[in-house]
C-alpha cells in the first residue's frame, strides 16, 4: 500500500469520527497496516496475543520480521 492510500485512509478515518461513525473509523484505521516498528512495540508492550486480537493489519511488519514473527 502506497503513503498516498494510507494516507487517504486516514484521512476518511478522520472524517467518519467527526461524523461520529466512530466504529467505521476504527475498522477503517485497522486496514492500515502498521509500521513495522510500531507492531514491534505494540507486542513488546501489550503481548503477541493482545495484537493479534487487536485485529491491525500487520502485513508489513510480517515482510519485515517473517510470517512467524508474533510466535517468536
């Protein structure tokens, strides 16, 4: 996903709340996938398990550390 469509996504996130479609910007934030270094820092904080049931979308923090990163 390109900086200009996450971006994009944020920003429509941004809206949905000012609408008070809170839910919708939550589920919309989780489709962004988080930086690498912020999965890395949320798991070291909260757990593997805690993120994982967070329901974030954590594809570039796989391609980064491997697929089997939040077991390890």
């Amino acid at each position: 996903m390109t900086l200009a469509e996450k971006t994009e996504m944020a920003l429509r996130s941004v809206a949905l709340d000012k609408e008070g479609k809170h839910d919708e910007a939550m589920q919309l934030m989780k489709e962004i996938p988080l930086p690498p270094y912020l999965a890395k820092a949320v798991k070291d904080a909260f757990g593997a398990d805690a993120l994982g049931r967070a329901g974030f979308d954590l594809s570039e923090a796989e391609a980064e550390y491997g697929k089997d990163w939040l077991d390890r």
